[in-house]
C-alpha cells in the first residue's frame, strides 16, 4: 500500500468554472494517482454525437444539462476514476447528490481575470460566445460559488503550473480523508 491507495478508493470529481483545468489538471492527477480520467464534456458529446456547442446551438442549455446529468450519473457507477465535470453540472441537485454520495468532490478555484484569460483563448465555450469572459465568469461566480463550496476539498489553484495544481489537490484530498475517513 503507497501514500495514494486511500486517494484511490473513490471517485474523485473535479469541479469549478469553465477555464480553471479540471480537464488538464485531473489529466494530471489521473495519471499521478494511477486512476483513470473521464471527461464529461467529452462523454457528453460521444452520447450525443455532437459538440456541446452544436448541443447547446441546437436542442438549448436545458438539453445539454439533462444530458450531463444521465452521462455523470452513468460514470459514477464506474470503478473509481478521476471526472472532470462541466461548470455547470455540480448546480444540478441531483448531480450533486449523486457526486456527494459517489465519490470526493474537489473544487478548484482560481482568480476570475485569469479565468477569463484562459477561457478567451478557445472558441469552444457557448456560454461565452460573443460576450465579456470576465463579466460572463463575475455572474457565474456569484451564482455558483456558493453550491461549489459544498465540494468535500476545496484547492485555490491561482495560476500556478498545472502539476503544482495537482500536488495541491493530492495534499488536500490527503487530509481530508484524515479528517473524513470511510
């Protein structure tokens, strides 16, 4: 048994707004952990054979969501993995609940200004398309951030290298299952 078995036990979904890296760090901490990685987004778009912003362009955000919803509920039945989650699925009561019960909810929270300048480099992000990324993440903060800080970790990231983000994380998940064992 290594320092990470307990870190293996569960689940561990990543969790926060668009930009933060719960794609590439939990990548990382994957990897790190000797874990599989899910990715939501790119489960979401395999189920439904199409883009999220094709999803989002075509059948509405509603659609989108109940679609996460069913894809995250589906993953969370598999062996324990790292999931990176959508921005906005961990606001779906069912979501969450599902998340809370089946693995380790990790919040990785960076300052807005650097959000937005990740985010305005891709073209990817439909709730961002021809608007302000600053103003779009400010409203989604105040709306999100305190349903994101039911997460069972939180890990304020700054812009910090993503494997420092990952070493974090792992500090972080360490002592909470000190804290919280199962």
């Amino acid at each position: 048994m290594d320092r990470y078995t307990p870190l293996r036990a569960r689940t561990i979904a990543l969790v926060g707004l668009m930009g933060v890296g719960k794609s590439s760090v939990g990548r990382r901490l994957a990897n790190a952990l000797e874990l599989p990685f899910r990715d939501a987004d790119a489960e979401v778009e395999a189920a439904a054979g199409r883009s999220i912003p094709d999803i989002f362009a075509d059948l509405g955000e509603a659609a989108f969501r109940e679609g996460e919803r069913r894809v995250i509920a589906r993953l969370l039945e598999d062996p324990p993995h790292v999931l990176a989650t959508g921005g906005g699925a961990f606001m779906n009561p069912e979501t969450r609940a599902l998340i809370r019960s089946n693995s380790i909810s990790v919040w990785l929270k960076a300052d807005l200004e650097v959000l937005a300048r990740r985010v305005s480099r891709k073209d990817n992000r439909p709730l961002i398309a021809g608007r302000d990324p600053l103003a779009v993440l400010r409203a989604q903060a105040e709306e999100r951030y305190p349903v994101y800080g039911e997460a069972d970790v939180i890990v304020e990231t700054g812009d910090a290298a993503h494997h420092v983000t990952v070493d974090q994380v792992i500090q972080a998940m360490t002592a909470h299952l000190q804290d919280h064992p199962r």
